[in-house]
C-alpha cells in the first residue's frame, strides 16, 4: 500500500473516533474518498446530516469491495463480527486496521477470518473522549498523541505509521500482550475504580463535589457498551491489576485502623514521587 | 464582630490556603491589615519576599493579642497544637476560623482550649490545588466555590458567612459530623484512591499516561503532611466508606471472573447515571 496512492477509505463504526479519523484525514488528504458504514437508518440519517463523509453506505460489500484501506471503529466485540461479515468482500492487498482498545483478542480473531492476500495491522491511539457519537468528532482528536502499533513491523505497517504521524502522533510499535497489561494499568483499571466512585457516592453528596471529585469521575460518563466490551477483552491482565490495587487499599486500610501516622506517611511520599513522573 | 470594623486580622498557617485568603481579602477590603505567622526562619524570609503581608510575624502573643480576627490555614493536627498555644493570649471577643478538610476534631479541641469569651468557627471552604505553599496563592481561589460553616448559627458565625460570601463563595451551614460524612466520600476516599493509583502503576509505564490517568493521578501529588493528617482526622468515616469502596470493586472482580457482560454493563450504566448529576 502506496497512502499517495490511496483513493478510498472505508470507516466501520463512525462514532467518536471513526469519525475524528475522517475529518482528521479530509483535512490533511482533501482528494481522499472516506466512505462511512451505517448499521442502522437512524445511524444512517444521522451521518448524512452530519455529511463529513463521501458517502453513507449500508450495504457492507459495496463498502469493502474497492477500498484499499478499512478501519474499524467499532467497540472491540463488534470488531470480531464485522471482520467475517466483511472477509468475503475484500480485494487481494487491502489494508485493515482498527482503533480498538485491547489488542490481542481482536489481532488473533483477524489471523483467523481474513484473507490471507489481505493485512491486519492493530492500531490503537491513546486519544479519545468521555464523549460518545461520530457528532463529537474532532479533527484534532489524534493530533499529539500516542498510537500503539500492534502488528510487527513491514512495508504495511511502516506505511499505516506513516498515515499516523501525518495526523500528528507519536508511533509507538509494540507486541498486543504488552499493550494489552499496559492499557490495564494506564486506562482499563482507572476507568473501573472511576465507575465505582461515581456509582459508590450517595446522590445527595453530588451537589457538594469538589474539583478533584470531578476530575476523578469524569470518565464515569464513558459508555457501558464499549467499556463492558474492553473490560472482557482485556479481563486476565484487569483482573490481575485489580488484585494489586486492591492489595494497595487494604494497606491503607490496616494503616488507617491502627492511626500508623509515619507508615501513611510513607504510602503518600510513594505516590508524590509517582506523580511527579506523569507527563 | 462587626465585618466593617476590623482592623486586623492575622493568620496562621500562611501556604496555599491562608496565603490566597490573605491575597482576596486585602484586594477586597484594602484598608485592612493581614498578619502572618512564620514558624521558621525559611518560611520568615520566603513570606517576606512574596511581600503581600503587612507584616510577617515569628511572636505568637504579639500576632495574636491585637487581632480581632484569626484565621487558621494550618495542616488539621497543627491547629489542635497551636489553638493551645495562642490562648493565653487573645483578648476578649476575638474570633478564630479554620480552613481545614476535617470539622469534629477540631471543633472540640477549640471548644477545649480556647478561653469562652473568645469564639470559634469552622470553616472549609471547598477549594484548593495539588500545588502547595504560599508561593502558589491565588486572590481568585475562593471564588465561586463552596464554604461550609459548621458552627450553629449566630450573629458570629453570619458575620464570618458575609466574609466568604464577599470573597464570593455560597455558604452553607452544616453539623460537623455530617461535614465530615460527605468530605470523606467526595475528598478524602478519592484521595486516597489517586494516591493508590499513582503507587500502583509500574514507573515504565508512566510516559504512555492518557488524559483521563492524568486526571485521576493529578491529586495524588498532594502533600504528605497535610493528607495523613486529614486521613487520620476523619479515619471513621473513611474506613467505612473504604469498606463500601471495595466492595464494588469485588463485585466487579466477581462479573469479571464470570465474564457476566450483562452484570458489567449494569454496574456501567448505574455509574453513568451518577456520573450525570455531577455538576
């Protein structure tokens, strides 16, 4: 794949990110084609009215069938499907690659159902929103961030990073079970312990909640259909990350039942100095 | 108390809080004069270099004994030791606030040691930084935020109430207990979840920080010395709330374990619906 060559794009999943990745590339390849799939005719008027894409299409293989690059922006699960709903449709070289969350699951289940004459390459840019819908998209969503790149290094991939960095990110390659325990930590455990902040304080304490509080709860606002998606795709390295945080508070626990002024003390300094290490 | 006719007040305690009560209330109230107290020849000479004090003052009795208004911006435990140490000193009719996070504590320990022709209010008004120190004050802290006094209404406690209330915050009276119920939940367990996410995840995974990690990480660069004080003032209520904590996140472990999506999304949408009334 030649990006200067490049004619048509097709995004499936044009929410948030599907679609900031298409204003983001009309903007930067004016003479690019971006077609959109809609799964649903609200969806479907929906884009129309939002009309940043070439063309609103819901019938999958005329979508697929001439494009050279496809993305999926769909939540990780919806991946999985799509990519066999779309495997019989493909054109021998055509690029695929997706914006999902977790890696491994979904670069495992793409060896499975696609064409061999076809790649896979995962992506995944740390950018993104509390927001939801393709009517948030930004054309500068991408613009300064990170993108994992998932699949081992080729001409393919070397030329999807390329397409990245043209929308400003910073490319970094990786293995899917590195960036998997990665994502736990940095992203998949912090939006748990935000969902059960939100969900653990009483309701007639929200009128009194602090800065702090706002910040810690802002991505409680993410929605159940993706997070329930990643959470289960990424359940192993959760689950053991939870099992440390949990450690982490029960310490706190012990030190705080005793009054062990000097130990809490030293948990804090821990964590100042963490801190100051998050740029 | 008469608001108009105080000529000086002096405050203990002068770093983020005192300091940018000092700033906003010389900016509304010019005539007035506003002491500090220096504990330390380096805090003596920084206080004099920021220059925004009418006087820096290292004697206790000589700050004290004229002020018709003291104000207390020190750490909790600090302004049990030093509400004892200013007694001897104050003349009749002085009024004592506090800034600090915790109420019960406080409060009886000013009803202990301070003489009875003098009278104590609690204040905590609902603002504040991850920063520290004087040097970070700001005139416009305070403003539109909420302050809570938790001393029963008087004439007293509604002049100190006009005093924030000029600063621009909204007042609302409460018992301490019941301050102290909500600050746990709304401050000091978020607190201390940020100080565990900090402490938890792995240093070589810190560069790939996303926005949201950022925010949930961004108080846990709050000061050691003043959050143990604040934990341990308000232990009761924050081990239970910790206990009601985790045991949503091991309810999540358990839909997780099972991989019951129905159950996660459940525990999703319920926090997204919370999350909604945060405003």
């Amino acid at each position: 794949m030649d990006l200067a060559k490049v004619k048509k794009i097709a995004i499936i999943g044009v929410g948030l990110m599907g679609g900031s990745l298409a204003l983001a590339l009309k903007k930067k390849f004016p003479k690019l084609t971006v077609w959109g799939f809609a799964r649903s005719q609200a969806s479907y008027r929906k884009l129309k009215r939002l009309g940043f894409l070439d063309k609103v299409e819901t019938d999958l293989a005329k979508l697929v069938s001439d494009s050279e690059l496809i993305v999926f922006g769909l939540p990780v699960e919806a991946i999985s499907v799509y990519l066999k709903k779309i495997s019989p449709f493909l054109k021998k070289g055509t690029v695929i690659f997706d914006l999902g969350s977790t890696k491994s699951l979904i670069q495992s289940q793409a060896k499975k159902v696609l064409p061999s004459e076809t790649v896979f390459v995962g992506c995944h840019p740390l950018a993104g929103s509390e927001k939801s819908g393709a009517e948030h998209s930004l054309s500068t969503l991408y613009a300064g961030s990170i993108c994992f790149i998932t699949s081992a290094k080729s001409k393919t991939t070397r030329t999807v990073k390329s397409l990245w960095e043209s929308l400003g990110c910073r490319v970094i390659f990786i293995d899917p079970n590195s960036h998997d325990r990665i994502l736990s930590a940095i992203s998949h455990l912090p939006h748990l312990l935000s969902f059960s902040l939100a969900d653990f304080v009483p309701k007639n304490y929200l009128e009194f909640a602090t800065p702090s509080f706002k910040d810690l709860t802002r991505i409680a606002n993410s929605p159940a259909s993706v997070w329930a998606d990643i959470f289960l795709a990424n359940r192993k390295n959760i689950l053991k990350d939870l099992e440390k945080y949990l450690k982490l508070l029960k310490q706190y626990r012990e030190k705080l039942k005793h009054s062990d002024k000097t130990a809490i003390i030293k948990l804090i300094d821990k964590a100042n100095l963490k801190q100051k290490r998050v740029r």
